[in-house]
C-alpha cells in the first residue's frame, strides 16, 4: 500500500498527470488528486451528487454545470494515465517453483449506446455498445495486466496481438476462443507449454504406418490420452479425452440445434458424436505430467471467472449509468483503477490458491469509504480495520474429497 501512496496515489504524482494531460490547464481551485478522489469513489454520483461531494470532503463549491464542461478528451486522458501508472506498479519478483502458470480471459458488458462509435458491441446479441475487459495473471506470480478493446473484438485477434509476448518456460491456460493453431503453434516454438481445449471444428488426426487417419471416436473407451495431429497443419499436440454423460452430450446438441435453426443450418453427425467428449490439448510432456494433473490444471482456468464474478457482482465494473461520452470514459477507467487496486491489495495478502478472490473482494468493497481515506493517506484506519480479520476469514475453503487448488499449481 505504501508504495501505490507513493507511486500512484500520491498529489505531486497526480497534480503532474493533471497537468500533462489537459485535465487541469492552470491553477485552479481544484487539484489532479481531488479530481482522482471524485472520478474514482464518487462517478456514479449524478453531476449534483459530485459537486456536494467535492464540498462535503475539499470545501469546494464548483456548480454541475462546471463539472459536465470538465468532462472532456483531457479528463479521459488523465484518468487513462493513472490507469496506466497504477499497472506499471508491478509486485516484488518472487522465486517461482516448477512452471508460472498464466491465464487470460475476457468479459464483456453493455454500455450506454452513445458509446457506439467509440467501443460497439456485439454483433447480433443486441448490445449496441460494449467493453471487453482482457485480464491476465500469473497463478504463481500474482503479476497480471489489464487490456480494454470493444466487445466487438473476438479473443482470437487479442491472442494474435499477445504472440510477441509468449515467455518461455511459462504454461498458458486459454479458453477455447483464445486457442486457434497459429496461437499454440507460436507458443510451442517459444519454448512454453499451453493447455486448453480443442476446438469442436478442428479436425484430429492418428498416424498410421506414415498415413494420417481421422480419429475414430467409435474406437473410445474411457479417459484417453494419446499423441494425435489437428488441422490441415498436422500440429503434434498430446490430446486427453474424456467422456461425458448422456445428459451433458443431449444438452450440447440442444443448444447447438438451436443456434443452427436460426441460422437456417443443421447439425452435422461428426458434431452430435464429439458432443459426447470433452477434448484436452496439451505440449506438456506425457511422461512428466499426468493424464489428471492436465484435467485438473484446465479447470484453474475458472479462476479467472471468480475474479470477474467479484469485479461485477461486488465492483459493479459494468454498472456505468448515464453520461456524455467522455463521462462514461472516464467512468470506465474509475472502475478499472478500482478493480486492479483491489487486485494489487489481495495479491499482498496471498496468492491465488490460497486466498478466496470473492471474500477479499467482499472485504476491499464493504470497507471502500475507509479504503479511500488509507489511499489519500487522511489516515490508518483501514489498515486498523483489515488487521482486525483473522486470515483464516479469507482462505479459501476446501470441499471434502477435492485436491486443492493450491496443490495443483505447485504441483508443476
């Protein structure tokens, strides 16, 4: 926490981003941290809201009128560069043990539609204007980043952007919209290792005396795992079959039957078939790690789903109101500070594993009013408050017959 004072949250640091950015043009009655201090705990106010606010915590008397003029491209500036500095503050390094292990996954939500030209939505689901919010982190390390693209992008196009940023030696857990061939193909050639799951349309391929034969589902019984090939590439990947029951496989097709009526298509035979398996692909070698470790080691990805299911349900990130264009702007910027300062606070405490995201999360938003106070360092309370919580109140808790997580992270 003291180095975000002294990094981010800090006036000297703010009034100078205020002032690069065109927030603030001159000397004026307001400061850059004050205008911080409002669009970052108070922009869910209505415009009356935040001028009581601005006098009820600073004795400043600036009229709504005043405020919705300040909201314009510089205040979007100043609030994307706080964003931007409170990322590059980056956890101490620690000594990983075995592979980190680094997972990226998206949420999407609507926006108010005057920001269709700046972020649209989805194509075909109604949402005229939306945000992705792209988050990845490291299991082991805590270290993440954060990414805001329309939600019109597919995880596809950002899986291609992040090639360059592949490291050796780290392990990759992608949802499937993330895991086409060139992606797994790029991170093989940099020494790293993926998990995820295959692509229903991906063809898969047995060798057979130097001949390529499409795998025969017919032919399996039980949890399988085998060398196989994909796509017209050939790619040699390690792939886990495992079959499901008659319901999972009834529901796949219903759902899958139901976007094909439609669309005016049917649904092939080679798809009811794969419906009855869940397909695992992998670079790890078989050897080493085990046929459970993989299947265990792809359901951490769901890790990332409790981090978004905190941001929404007790962040309210995709709760944005009303507002001019540059207002929602800089609304969504207060959320994604709000939300990665929690990410940076739990990360202090313990990692992934071990603390439970929802509980953490739970504590940063019912103690936010004495949080903001810590950060503009008006005094120690929340420090005080939080140390009162015996650790135990956030662990993690474990089900009866279960591994746990933090097993299967440092178990590679």
């Amino acid at each position: 926490m003291q180095r975000l004072n002294s990094e981010v949250f800090n006036e000297g640091v703010l009034d100078k981003l205020a002032k690069t950015s065109g927030a603030i043009k001159r000397v004026r009655k307001i400061t850059g941290s004050q205008l911080a201090d409002l669009l970052m705990f108070d922009a869910g106010e209505s415009l009356n809201g935040m001028s009581m606010q601005l006098t009820l915590r600073h004795g400043l008397s600036i009229s709504k009128q005043a405020l919705h003029q300040k909201f314009n491209k510089d205040m979007v500036s100043f609030m994307k560069q706080i964003f931007e500095t409170l990322i590059a503050v980056e956890l101490p390094d620690q000594e990983i043990q075995g592979l980190d292990i680094t997972i990226k996954d998206a949420t999407r939500f609507a926006l108010p539609d005057c920001m269709v030209e700046e972020l649209p939505g989805l194509a075909g689901s109604g949402m005229k204007a939306g945000a992705a919010v792209q988050f990845e982190f490291g299991l082991k390390s805590g270290k993440a980043s954060i990414g805001l693209t329309a939600a019109r992008v597919n995880d596809q196009s950002e899986s291609r952007r992040d090639q360059q940023e592949v490291r050796s030696g780290e392990l990759y857990l992608r949802d499937l919209g993330y895991a086409h061939i060139g992606y797994m193909n790029n991170i093989d050639k940099q020494s790293a290792f993926f998990v995820n799951k295959l692509n229903p349309q991906t063809l898969v391929y047995t060798q057979c005396n130097g001949f390529y034969e499409l795998l025969d589902l017919d032919l399996i019984r039980g949890i399988t795992d085998m060398q196989v090939y994909i796509g017209k590439e050939k790619l040699p990947v390690r792939l886990i079959i495992e079959p499901v029951d008659e319901v999972v496989k009834a529901s796949r097709i219903e759902r899958v039957n139901k976007y094909n009526k439609k669309k005016g298509l049917t649904t092939s035979d080679r798809f009811k078939q794969r419906a009855g398996f869940n397909f695992i692909i992998s670079n790890l070698d078989k050897d080493v790690y085990e046929t459970l470790l993989l299947q265990k080691l792809y359901h951490l990805r769901w890790q990332v789903e409790l981090v978004f299911k905190a941001w929404k349900s007790l962040m309210k990130l995709h709760v944005m109101g009303t507002g001019c264009v540059h207002r929602i702007w800089c609304k969504l910027y207060g959320k994604l500070i709000w939300v990665m300062l929690g990410w940076k606070i739990t990360m202090s405490v313990g990692k992934v594993g071990q603390i439970s995201l929802l509980k953490m999360y739970g504590m940063i938003a019912s103690t936010r009013e004495a949080l903001r106070q810590q950060v503009w360092k008006i005094n120690d309370n929340w420090i005080e408050l939080v140390s009162r919580v015996p650790i135990t109140k956030l662990l993690k808790e474990q089900r009866k017959g279960r591994l746990k997580i933090e097993e299967i992270i440092l178990s590679i």
